[in-house]
C-alpha cells in the first residue's frame, strides 16, 4: 500500500474534486503498461486484487497478492502511481465516468447524509467540501491540474509505503528502495490547523422527496493526537456501537423507529466529531432526534456503570483484533497513522490505551462535547422548515 498526505483539505474552491479525480487517473495506463486492460491483465493474471481511496486528508493505492508475487506487485503499483501518462483523452473520458459516481451518491441519501453533516460542520473550509468535488469542477479540470497537483503533494516526505501480510524486511525495504529510492527529497507544506467557535445550534436541510429520511445529529469532537480520543470512540461505542448500544436499543428495538442507526466518530487532523446516524420513516423524525438527544444527555449526567464500560471497551478491543486479520486493514492502519498521527501505535499499545479509559473519563468527555450550542443536523428529506427542528434543542 502507498499512502499520501493528499485529499480534497489540500484543494481550492476551483479544483475541488482533484484528488479524487487523480486516484482514477492513476488506473489509466503508464509508459510500460499504456492503458487499464494492460494494467488489470496484468494483475488479474497473479489473481491479485487492487484499488485506491480518496479522503479528505489521505489517499491509498493497494495491490493485494500471492507473497510469491510481491515483486510485480511493487512494480505495478510503483509505476501506476509515479509513471501514470494522463492522456488527455482518457481524461475526458473519465469525467464522465465520475459525474455518474456522483449522481450514484446523491441517489443514496445513505451515504449522503454523511457529506452533508460535515459540510455544515466544516464549511467554507476545504474539511466541509465534498470528497468527489463539484460536476463543474469535474468538467473543467486539465492535465496541468493533476501534474501541479502531484508535485505539491506527491513526493517522499509526504508518503508511505506500507506491506502487510508475509513479509521479510530486508526484501521490503530493498524493493521499497528500487522503485521509490530514486525519488528527489522535498521540504513539506505547513499545516495550518483550524479552529471552530459554534454558539448555537445549526440546522441544514437538503430537500429531496423520499421514502425514508436521512439525519446526522451530532457535536464536534477531537483531533486524530487529542489524549481523549480513546475515551471519546468508548462514548461512541456506548451510545450506538452495536446492537446492544443505548440508541440502537432506544430507537429500533424499543420503538421501532428506524431500521439502521448507528454512532460514528471522526478524527482529523485539527478536528473531529461524533454523530448519530439513522434512517426513519418522514413522520418520526422528530420522536427519533428526541430519543437520542435524551442518551446524549443521560451520558453527561450519568456515570457510565462499571459492567457497561467494560462491555464497551471490549467491543473495541474486539474489532481492533479481528481487523487484524486482513492484511489490507493491517495496512491501511499503519498508513494512516503514519500520515496522521506522525507516530505509530501497534496493536498493543492500543489494547492498553482502551484498557485505560475509565467511567469518569467518557463522562468529562461527554460533559466537554455535548450541550444544546454545539448541537448540528443534517437532513436529507422532504423539508423546508428549520425552525421546526432547533425547537427540539431548546
């Protein structure tokens, strides 16, 4: 896996949607293999799987095999992401290819709804913009645009490589060395973090007739290197992490309300949050952000019980474990804290970090991220009154 400090946070207004948009580029052909059929032929015929992933601070190529075929793997990949041609012709043939991708989203207010929460948290910064980036940038960006793209972002001191699976260091670090040891050292952009002062509540709603409503209701949290991350992803995990979890059990099994609904936490680099997702029916959503806004509350002027922190902690610690069962997941842990974090936790560390966390540690953090101010919705529905819903806040 090769990683890159890239994504939509280090683009402007105008190329919003690049980095996206160069992670599809880079499938397009090379000097050795000049077109996709000559790079997946190549792949499909070791069996092997590949892909990339845009975020808003991180891009990922992969390629997973047989350990016996790790060296054409490095080669591949290596020449896919340094030698990519970028022919004008498959360019605009591409755009077309990712305006549908985004007419696919908007069609799933599933997944949506997710854009649309952190566009209300973060905007106007780039951390509010939409990863895929707007159709008019899409049809507007030019070869010059990825090629001064890749030189400010796509260099060494910017980038990981990463293997998972079998591996032998010194073959590692020799193939690491053949394909990307000719690479020419460069002095790395200065992040300027942001900072975010909310004093009331904020309501955004994306009218669309459906069948189902699509909310996010949730608070600023923590950056990625913030030292109660760990207690933060414990309060998420209680609140509705599972099927066992408060909301989970408040909302669907109790009341029947929704069919999905879940708790998600998010670390960047500067800033994060956590939010509660569901899908409920047009007529219950208001019953629904009452249920859980009352969880919310009940964490901060409750102390979690012993038994159920400790359920929570080894939620986490489940899933950290069985994660590390895929190489791929492997991979892309040590990735993203390597271009995130800047430090590396390897899986014991992170066992006793979660061991760590006690009852009045996730009731401080609860205490510090959730009061009626700080509150933020996202709604994907038939809709035009916002007043309607910051009455439930008060």
């Amino acid at each position: 896996m090769i990683g890159f400090g890239a994504g939509s946070r280090y683009e402007t207004k105008q190329t919003n949607g690049l980095s996206h948009f160069l992670e599809h580029m880079l499938f397009k052909g090379t000097t050795k293999r000049p077109n996709t059929l000559a790079i997946m032929s190549t792949l499909d015929g070791i069996g092997a799987e590949v892909n990339g992933g845009t975020e808003k601070e991180y891009t990922i190529y992969y390629v997973k095999a047989n350990a016996v075929h790790q060296p054409l793997a490095f080669d591949v990949l290596a020449d896919m992401v340094l030698n990519s041609k970028l022919e004008e012709k498959e360019i605009q043939r591409e755009k077309g290819v990712i305006i549908e991708e985004l007419n696919m989203y908007e069609d799933i207010p599933m997944q949506k709804i997710t854009e649309v929460f952190e566009s209300l948290l973060y905007s106007p910064t780039p951390l509010g913009w939409y990863v895929g980036g707007m159709k008019e940038n899409i049809r507007s960006i030019q070869k010059e645009d990825f090629l001064s793209y890749q030189k400010r972002l796509y260099f060494p001191a910017n980038m990981v490589v990463v293997k998972a699976g079998k591996v032998d260091q010194k073959e590692a670090l020799s193939l690491t060395e053949k394909y990307f040891g000719h690479l020419k050292p460069q002095d790395k952009e200065e992040f300027q973090p942001l900072t975010f002062q909310q004093k009331a509540p904020r309501v955004r709603l994306r009218q669309k007739k459906t069948n189902q409503t699509h909310f996010c209701l949730g608070v600023r949290g923590y950056a990625n290197s913030h030292p109660d991350r760990y207690a933060l992803s414990i309060l998420a995990t209680i609140l509705g992490q599972g099927m066992s979890s408060r909301i989970f059990t408040q909302v669907r099994e109790r009341r029947g309300l929704a069919y999905y609904v879940r708790t998600h936490r998010a670390f960047y680099l500067d800033n994060g949050y956590l939010m509660t997702q569901a899908g409920v029916d047009i007529n219950k959503i208001d019953e629904t952000i009452k249920v859980i806004l009352e969880e919310y509350w009940r964490v901060v002027n409750e102390k979690v019980k012993t038994k159920e922190l400790q359920k929570a902690k080894e939620f986490q610690k489940g899933r950290l474990v069985l994660s590390l069962e895929d190489s791929g997941e492997v991979a892309e842990r040590y990735a993203l804290q390597a271009i995130l974090k800047k430090e590396i936790d390897d899986p014991q560390q992170s066992l006793a970090k979660i061991d760590k966390v006690e009852a009045a540690d996730v009731q401080k953090v609860a205490k510090d991220i959730f009061n009626p101010e700080k509150l933020n919705l996202a709604i994907i529905g038939p809709y035009n009154d916002e007043e309607r819903f910051l009455k439930l806040f008060k």
